[in-house]
C-alpha cells in the first residue's frame, strides 16, 4: 500500500515497520486512529495482523474505518478456550514476526489476542508496544480471563500507553521502570469524539421516551448473573411506561439465549444485531442511560454526558465511578432493578450522573503515541517531544 508523504521522507529517515495485532472488534476501534496516523508519518509501515478471535464482525468493523488487514490468521473452528487461542496464536504470530522482521509488534487491551501477541514478540526478541496499558482489577480472575492478560503483558512490554495517571501508577507500583510508562489518554476517546461530532441519527427502534443502552457479554457473567440482571430490566421496563430497552446483542450462545429467553415478545423491548460503531455512537448518544458490563462503554458514555449501570462486582476503570457518573451495581434482581428505578425516580441523581467528563482522554491519544514511538524508534531519546504540555511521563 503506498502512503503520501512516504517518498521525500524515506530518502532521509529509515522507515519502521509496526505490526499491529487486532483480535476483536473493540480493538478496531481503538487502534484505527493510530494506525490513521501512523500511516500518515513518513517514517512508519503499519502492517495490520488480524487474529480472527472475532472474524466477521472484525473484517466488518475495520471496513467501517477503512481499513483492511495484512495479513489474517483464520480460524478453522471457533474456539472457546483461551488455552486453545493461545497456543493457535503463538505459532502464527511466531511464524509471521520471523517472516516480516518487524521493529516493533503492538497490540491494545487484554484480550487472548493481546497476551499472545506479547509473548511472541518477547520469544522473538521484539520490542512490545501496549496500548491500554495499566488497567487493574484486585483479583486475578475478575474479569477472567483479562486481569491475568494485562498484568502479564507489562512484564514483557517495551512501552506502556496508560489512559490514565491511576494506570500508569498500577504499572509502577508493579516495578516497571517509569521511563516505559506514558499516560497517553485513551485512543477510543478519539474515535469517539470524530463519530460523534457528526451526529449521526438514533436508530429507528428508539421510540420511547427514555431509552435504556443495554449490552451484555462477560464471560463471568454468563449463567445465573445474566438472567438476574436481564430479569430485573423486563421488570423495570414492564413496571415503568415511559422507559424501552435497546439490547444489540452479542453474538455468543451464551449471551443471545439468555437473552432471547427473557427479553424478547415485549413492544418496548428490541433485540438488535451487533452495531456498527457509528451505530454505537448514535445509540449511546441518543439513550436515557447504559446499562452494561462492557469496558469500553464506561469510557465512552461519560463522554457523552450518559449515565452508566455496570453489571459487575469490580472494575478496571475506577475513574468513572470516582467522577460519579459510573455506578457499579452488579447482577443481582434487586440491585439492578434498584438502581434503574431510583436514576428514574430521582431527577437531582440523574442530573449528577448525566454530565459529560473526559477521565479517559481529550481526543489525542494517538498523536501522543505516535511522538514517543517516533522518538523510541526514530530519532532517539534525547531529542524532544513535540507535545512537551500535553504528553507525560509517569510521574
């Protein structure tokens, strides 16, 4: 793929080579904006590598920016274990980085496809560049299998791009060097904020007046504390006129079944197929509150100003929840059916969660990584950053 600028800028400058490893959808989304901008340098070839931990929707969602992959490691059969998916990936991604010889492999997140990618890169002597880094949780297995991913990719990274000053506290306290730590802001925060300036148009199924954003796919969740939780919503909604749910719902059996048992055949209840992320963005933009155990959706929401219910005992992102406009409610009936009916009872509570804050980032996450990597593997750590105010070390 040819990229303007590269030309007169490759004469002078040698060009590194970045292999991107994407697994999931929310990925995508968090690491189009770097790649956009990488590509953008004359310095960098970003090769994307896609794991096919999610093959459909990802191909759809890397469309959707305009991205296509490099190269695919395919899934012959889904796989529900992540001993599986690992050891699958190890030998690609070993395969591929012995092939391509990259500077440098980055992966964001934590999920099998980030902690696989590290360990290749580590085994192959390839510096490792973690977005999202620093998120924690106090127990190993919550989320499972995420927690025991992202302590273990720091030991091996090269650089850690913490959202927040909390994360890249997590990766000190940890003992890694606080020369390797950056606090970048997070890059979903610029894939949102860019979507959401267009305004695009709600969906068409948000016809109530108060519109609950329900997602739902934990893996610990799935079982008895979906159908808690799921449960309590019907009962909400049947309870309260005014307020319709709209669930675009995962695509794993787990998930679809439970809630297909208990949410569908109601009027103001729509089950919906994954969204694209424009899609998202009009959802969350247009709902009454979220309702969710995503990760993501707590950095997103609280950016556009919306209330968010999580559906779980603990949280990596404790910054939302600290600014008030997060609440962790967990699977119970009675503590989800709780806190819906006292957000739609109680107008001063709703105006204290329904306020836009940006614990997350400001929309320049990328540009920020992009400079230190420019640094790193350009021109060397002694020349200056060009984001001297906004771009800092762990401190």
């Amino acid at each position: 793929m040819h990229h303007p600028h590269r030309d007169e800028f490759s004469r002078s400058i040698p060009v590194r080579t970045f292999l991107i490893v994407i697994g999931t959808r929310p990925e995508v989304i968090k690491l189009a904006p770097l790649i956009r901008r990488l590509r953008s340098a004359g310095w960098a070839d970003a090769k994307i590598v896609t794991s096919g931990q999610q093959s459909d929707l990802l191909d759809q969602t890397l469309a959707e920016f305009g991205l296509v992959p490099d190269l695919a490691i395919r899934h012959r059969v889904a796989s529900h274990s992540p001993a599986l998916t690992v050891s699958r990936l190890l030998s690609r991604l070993d395969r591929i980085i012995e092939n391509e010889k990259p500077d440098c492999v980055v992966a964001q997140g934590d999920t099998t496809t980030a902690y696989a990618a590290s360990v290749a890169a580590f085994y192959r002597k390839t510096p490792f560049v973690h977005i999202e880094a620093g998120l924690r949780t106090p127990e190993l297995d919550a989320p499972f299998p995420e927690e025991f991913h992202r302590r273990s990719i720091a030991v091996s990274t090269t650089l850690h791009f913490a959202p927040t000053s909390a994360a890249a506290q997590n990766l000190l306290n940890e003992n890694v060097p606080k020369e390797k730590v950056f606090v970048s802001g997070n890059t979903v925060i610029d894939s949102l904020l860019e979507i959401a300036a267009t305004k695009p148009p709600a969906p068409p199924e948000f016809q109530a007046r108060r519109t609950i954003l329900l997602t739902a796919h934990r893996r610990e969740n799935f079982g008895t504390r979906l159908r808690d939780a799921l449960t309590a919503v019907r009962a909400f909604v049947d309870l309260t006129p005014d307020v319709g749910v709209y669930f675009p719902v995962h695509p794993n059996p787990n998930a679809r079944e439970a809630a297909m048992e208990i949410l569908s055949g109601h009027p103001r209840i729509h089950l919906v197929d994954p969204l694209n992320y424009r899609s998202m963005v009009a959802a969350i933009q247009n709902s009454w509150c979220v309702v969710t155990d995503s990760g993501g959706l707590q950095e997103e929401a609280p950016a556009l100003a919306k209330p968010v219910l999580v559906l779980r005992d603990v949280t990596e992102r404790p910054e939302a929840v600290s600014s008030g406009v997060v609440q962790l409610v967990g699977t119970s009936r009675d503590a989800v059916f709780n806190a819906l009916y006292e957000l739609h009872k109680t107008p001063a509570k709703y105006a204290r969660m329904a306020r836009s804050v940006f614990p997350y980032g400001d929309g320049h996450a990328s540009r920020r990584i992009v400079d230190v990597l420019y640094r790193h593997f350009v021109a060397g750590p002694r020349s200056k950053p060009a984001i001297v105010s906004s771009l800092q070390h762990a401190s």
